[in-house]
C-alpha cells in the first residue's frame, strides 16, 4: 500500500518496510550510493530516499533526474542530517516515467509570467503546489462554515437567461451559425441564453423557500479587462438568508472572513510559511489584523468625505456617486482606521437593481467588506422585499420587467425581507496567501486572449 509523504513526515517511530509514489526533485550521486529526494504533491517537503548501488533497480539511477516519476519501497528510519526527522533507505527503486533534459522545471527560479505559460506543470513547483492545496482546504472550509450554520447547499444554473447585475457583460450561449440575433426563437433554448455572472437571482427563490442557502460555483464576466484582479471565469460564494436585514449580512460577512483567516492558520501552516517566506512578508501579519480587529462601519458618504479630507493624491480621484477604487479601499483599512472595515448604503445609481431602497430615496442597502492588502473582499445589501418598489427599480435601471417575472414573484408571494452577499474566491486566495495575480490562485485561467490548456 501506498504512503503519502505527508503522514511518513509525521510519523512517530521507524517503519520496516513503506512504499512511497512521487516525483524526483534531485538527485545527488556520492561514491556507492545515491540521495534522491521525492515529492508527492501531498506537502510542501521532500522525503529524502537513501539508495545503495545494491538495491534492486539502482542500475537505472541515471534516469531517476529532475521530473522523473518513481516507485520506492524502503525502510524508514531517523534521519542523521539537520533539519529533517527522518529518510526511506530504499530496498527497491522503480522508474516509472521519464523525464528528458527538455523538462521546464529544472532546480532553478522560475517566475510566475514563465510558469502560466505552463500551467499543466506549475502544480508540480513548490509555490503553486502550496496555492492549491490551500484553495482545496479553504474550498472544504467554506461547505463547514455554512454548513454548521444549517445552511443548505443550492446548485444554482450556468446558463441562464437572466442578467442578475444588469452590465451586459455577459458571454452568449448559442446553437446559431450565421446572426444569432435574427430568429433567438431558434437557438437551442428558445431564446438569448447565457454564462452566469452571478447565481444571487436563483439563490434567492431557494432563500424565500429554505431560509438560508449558500451557492458555491463557477461564474462568467465577458468584461475585457486584463489587470491583476479580473478573470473571465472564476468562482464564486454566495450565501442568501430569508429574514436578515443589512445589518445581518454585514455580521455574516465578516464573521465569515475571520473564520476563513483562522482556518488558514489553523491548517494551512505549512504554506502560510511559504508564502510568507517567498511571496508577502507582511501576510502573517495582515492576517492577525483582520482576526484580532474588529471590523469598523461606515457610510459611502462618510468614506468619501473621509478620503476627500485625506490629504492624499489618489491615482483614481475620489468623486461621489462612483465606486470606490482598491487604493481608496485600502487607504481606509491600512492608514485611516488600522482596521477592516465594512463601507454601506451606496448611491443609488451605482447599485444593481435588486437592492432595497433607502429611506432617503437616494441610497440602497448595499455593503462591501474591505481588508488590508487587497480592498473589498464581499459585496452584499438586503434584497428589494416590496413588490412596487421592485418594478420601480426595474424601470429605473432600463430593465424589462416580463424578463423578470419569476424573480417578482417571490414579492408576489409571501415576500420577507432577505439579504445576502457575493465573494470571489480567488479574491479571498489572494488575500490568504498574499499571491498578487488572480492568475495564479486558479488552475487554469481565463482571461482576454486565453483559453490555453
């Protein structure tokens, strides 16, 4: 039976007789014997593997180089050398796969722009094994989360035919060769369909019936946008509560944010290190800030004028009635307040028509959650409850209200105020492992001019 490197690392005493499956990262030749060290994907480590010029297939050492894929069977035992507990001395070695003097990886640095362009074997480095073991932890992190919480897991569509945040932005799902706008009747759907930019709109039907539900899935923006923050697919987290106002989804939100820092700490220490280590000294740091603080609350209109009065030239002026840019965000979390902060009640104008209207006629109910190091994390607002206020919105923001009927319904009947928020995953990778481009927290990223692998 196979053991992953990663329990042999921890083990409490020696072991007569282990097999281990891995990759060789080196080989060192000494006089009768030879040092391999294997990585299996299952930790950041290496197991250092001992074989004797005897040892049953040592014949093919030669081919055991950088690449390489092998079967070792030995016996593990402590390990004279600094810095490691224990080494298999190998009692049979196997090659199973060859890798020629033409593969990438060799033992030397390889910058990130190098390592996309061979994305089918980034994993295998240390930086970007770390990056998504993380993303598998915090993956199961968010299910837990929720799932404690008695939230119900919602499979929301990929294609739809709704728009849920009304930029248009979206990417057209169609059967039609020729004009697909010429007889939409035709297409495979019967009508103009879609990639999901969001799964808020179905997510909210299973809310109004379950009361709280959370989406977890792959959502689409057509935005041509090439900066270090966009992905044309990318995932997405979003919870939506029956009977939660604003001020419940701002709890939720970062609550949520500080369990998934503490998770990370908990148990992703390993490549916390790393990433503190190569990639963002001040993450460890950054981390401890957001779970020791808490989050402060302040109105758009307060931030603006707070930013205004800054003193501070900004790349990106600061105007009222736009949305706040990331330096802007994190002026407020980094130099302002020295604390994460949570900005609410936006323009109007600005907002998605889903949202509820204030009081004041003139700001809805939204919310963004912002924290050091990256800006806003979440955005959120309580849903528009209010059947009239809901049409109106619609014609305020040019929507067509019969393309949209089914999500009236859910004012029609039974209505009860709900509130819930959006978070790209990869912006939250970003922000727990302080890696600076979304390209490089998702295994294969889609961007503007590359769909590669």
């Amino acid at each position: 039976m196979r053991t992953l490197i990663k329990r042999i690392l921890t083990a409490t005493s020696p072991t007569d007789a282990l097999t281990v499956k891995g990759w060789v990262r080196t080989r060192r030749d000494a006089k009768g014997f030879s040092f391999l060290e294997l990585n299996d994907g299952s930790c950041l480590a290496n197991l250092q593997v001992v074989v004797d010029a005897a040892t049953p297939g040592a014949e093919q050492l030669a081919l055991f180089t950088t690449g390489a894929s092998a079967i070792i069977e030995g016996a593990l035992v402590p390990s004279p050398a600094q810095g490691q507990k224990w080494e298999l001395h190998a009692t049979r070695i196997e090659l199973v796969g060859r890798a020629d003097a033409s593969y990438p990886l060799q033992k030397k640095g390889h910058t990130p722009e190098f390592l996309r362009t061979i994305a089918h074997l980034r994993p295998r480095t240390n930086l970007f094994g770390a990056i998504f073991r993380l993303r598998s932890r915090l993956a199961f992190a968010v299910h837990q989360f929720f799932q404690e919480r008695d939230f119900v897991y919602v499979h929301t569509p990929i294609i739809t035919a709704s728009d849920c945040e009304g930029a248009g932005q979206m990417f057209r799902v169609t059967a039609l060769k020729g004009n697909i706008d010429e007889q939409p009747q035709s297409d495979f759907f019967g009508k103009p369909t879609y990639l999901t930019v969001s799964g808020q709109l179905e997510g909210e039907t299973f809310a109004c019936a379950l009361s709280n539900i959370y989406t977890f899935g792959p959502t689409f923006r057509a935005e041509n946008s090439n900066t270090a923050r966009h992905a044309a697919e990318f995932w997405m987290i979003e919870p939506e509560m029956a009977f939660c106002d604003l001020q419940g989804d701002m709890d939720l939100g970062e609550e949520f944010i500080k369990a998934m820092a503490r998770y990370a700490q908990e148990h992703c220490a390993e490549e916390l290190a790393l990433f503190s280590k190569f990639v963002d000294k001040g993450l460890n740091e950054r981390l401890k800030f957001v779970i020791d603080r808490p989050f402060v609350r302040v109105t758009y209109a307060e931030a603006v004028q707070l930013l205004k009065q800054s003193g501070k030239t900004f790349v990106f002026p600061v105007e009222e009635g736009q949305n706040l840019q990331s330096e802007h965000e994190r002026f407020l979390t980094e130099e302002h307040f020295k604390s994460p902060v949570t900005v609410f009640d936006y323009p109007r104008q600005i907002k998605p028509f889903y949202m509820r209207l204030n009081a004041d006629g003139k700001t809805v109910t939204a919310m963004d959650v912002l924290v050091p190091g990256i800006g806003e994390v979440i955005g959120g607002a309580q849903r528009e409850e209010r059947l009239d206020q809901l049409l109106d919105n619609m014609k305020y923001h040019k929507l067509k209200p019969e393309d949209y009927g089914w999500y009236a319904d859910l004012r029609r009947y039974g209505t009860v105020p709900h509130a819930g928020f959006g978070l790209g995953f990869e912006r939250l990778l970003m922000f727990l492992s302080g890696v600076s481009n979304i390209r490089d927290v998702i295994p294969f990223a889609r961007t503007p001019g590359n769909a590669e692998f």
